[in-house]
C-alpha cells in the first residue's frame, strides 16, 4: 500500500512538484565546448590531411582529454575553498 505525501513538493518539502535531494548540475561549460570545438577541428584535419594518420589522431585527442580533465580537476579544486 502506498501512502500519498501530505506535504507540498514532496517527503522533504520545498517546490510544489519537486522532490528533495541531490541536483544535477546542468551540463556544459566553457571548457567543454573548447574541449569540443578542438576535437572537431583536430577531426576535420585528420580527414582532409594524409599527414594525420589514426595513431596521431588518438594521440592528439588522448593529450586533449588529458588537458581538458586537469583543467577541470584544477577548476574543481579551486571551488573546494570558497566552501
């Protein structure tokens, strides 16, 4: 048997029509649409180009993902203090 919740938004309270707990946060940022338009510059170069071969091609989006991920770890970091 279930019960219907009383209160207004829910067990926690709140908004009418929201629930209490954890929130996504929204994604994208300006370091993933960099991180992004790079990829697909590197990807229209690594088609159009001979020179780029499919091993250079992972090699650049590995020390991509590698420059994109320490600057989120550094942004993250930076948060952590302000708290």
């Amino acid at each position: 048997m279930t019960t219907i919740p009383t209160e207004p938004g829910g067990p926690r309270g709140g908004m009418p029509g929201t629930w209490g707990g954890a929130r996504m946060p929204i994604p994208g940022n300006a370091e993933f649409a960099v991180y992004l338009l790079m990829w697909i510059v590197l990807a229209i170069i690594w088609a159009a180009s001979d020179q780029v071969g499919a091993g250079l091609f992972c090699t650049l989006t590995t020390a991509l993902s590698f420059g994109y991920f320490i600057s989120r770890g550094i942004a993250k970091a930076s948060r952590v203090l302000e708290q």
